[in-house]
C-alpha cells in the first residue's frame, strides 16, 4: 500500500509544470526541514541530538545563516561546536601510534575524525531518504495510473540529477516494464535537452554583432534554464 503522503505532493508537483518535478519538490522539502531545525525541532530532543552529531553543509549552514533567525542559529551551533570539539579532543595526539602495523598513526585518526565531522548533513540526509520515497512512489504511479504516466510524458520532464536518481529507482520495476519504462524516459529527457540546448545556442548567437540585439528571440534566462536542466535547480539571484 502506497502512502498517500508521498502521492499527493507528486501528484502536485506534476500540476506545477515546473521544468523538473523533484527539483520542485527538494526545494520545498529543503524549506521546510531548514525552518523545522530553526523552529519546531528546537524543543525536540531527539533532533537535537542528531543535529549536534552530524551538522550542517555549507550549502544548508548558508540557507540557515539567511533565515535570519540568529538566536535559534547561535544555539543549535553552540551545542553543534561542543560536540565537534569532544570528537576531537578523543584523539591522542601525544600517542605514539603507528610504531605497530596495526594501530593508527595520531595524524591518520585525526584525519579520519575530521573528514566525519565534515561529511554529514543532517537536512541532507532528512532529504535524501524522503526523495528516495519519492522516485520508488513516482514509478508506483507511472505504473498503475495510466493518466499520471500520460502527463508525465508530456511535460518537461526532469533535470539530469534527477533522471539518474530515477534510473536508480527503476531498479526495484521489475523486469519487462523496466526497459520500456526506461526507453519512454530516455526519449522524453532527450526531446527537453535537444530544446534546451537549441535555446541556450540561439542565446549565444544574440550576442553575435550581426544579430538584431533588439529583438531577442530566444528566453532572456535561457543560459539560467539550461544550467537548472543540467545541474539541478538553484536560487537566482
Ligand atoms: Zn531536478
Ligand atoms: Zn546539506
């Protein structure tokens, strides 16, 4: 049975029209979960701990600096930067490690303590299990409902991010679907990259000195719809 929390907001996005989909809906799962560890989660104990333990991204730690929220910020970092420094402060930096084979030289488990510490997003990975719902539910409906399949093969299909991650999610279709599936995707994708790479050409040529500048003929954001198709969308300036 396949929950309806994850069929409605793919449902919606569809509706939205939007160039990709799941770009659509990372974005407003990012919203939420940046305001929820600024907001709600502050008083929830069990974040706390997974927050102090694993941090933020530069790309998350940024999204939070701009909510503007900075005594709700101050706190989370205060008991985050605790935490930091108690995993650091586990290393023996005066062992000396290293003269056995086996056991790990100071500066090695110090390299390995910090590349941890720096790893590990917890929106990123709040996000990525959701979205992993997300695809495996898109092919549940791509497959039962034959009117979700029909719009999704007319619309603007998804970025390239996405695509892979959907190829990955083809993987639990099981055998005969799965290459026609594929093949219905593959043939969609290459459709909105030929358009958009003809966009982002006629783009290039406004800037020719024999071109008309007045009269563009192409979108004036086009190099910016080109970048979202391929890497993803992200906030313009
Ligand atoms: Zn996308
Ligand atoms: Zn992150």
């Amino acid at each position: 049975m396949v929950e309806s929390i994850y069929t409605i907001p793919l449902t919606e996005a569809l509706d939205s029209r939007c160039d990709c989909m799941f770009c659509y809906l990372e974005d407003k799962l990012e919203r939420e979960q940046i305001e929820y560890a600024l907001g709600a989660a502050m008083m929830e104990p069990d974040f706390r701990i997974l927050s102090n333990e694993k941090g933020y991204c530069r790309h998350h730690i940024g999204m939070m600096a701009r909510a503007k929220k900075a005594l709700p910020l101050a706190l989370v970092l205060d008991t985050h930067c605790a935490e930091v420094i108690k995993k650091l402060e586990s290393v023996d930096m005066t062992s000396k490690g290293g003269i056995f084979k086996k056991e790990k030289s100071p500066a090695e488990k110090l390299s390995e303590v910090v590349s941890g510490i720096d790893s590990t997003c917890l929106v990123c990975e709040r996000i990525e299990k959701t979205m992993e719902k997300f695809t495996n539910t898109f092919w549940y409906l791509y497959n039962k409902e034959e009117d979700f399949r029909a719009r999704f093969l007319e619309s603007r299909g998804v970025c390239m991010h996405h695509f892979a991650k959907l190829l990955v999610a083809l993987d639990n279709v099981s055998g005969g679907k799965r290459d026609i599936f594929a093949r219905e995707l593959y043939d969609l994708q290459m459709k909105v990259l030929q358009n958009e790479q003809n966009e982002v050409h006629g783009f290039t040529k406004q800037f020719d000195y024999r071109s008309d500048k007045g009269e563009w003929k192409v979108a004036k954001d086009a190099h910016l719809k080109c970048a979202s198709r391929l890497s993803g969308s992200f906030e313009r300036e």
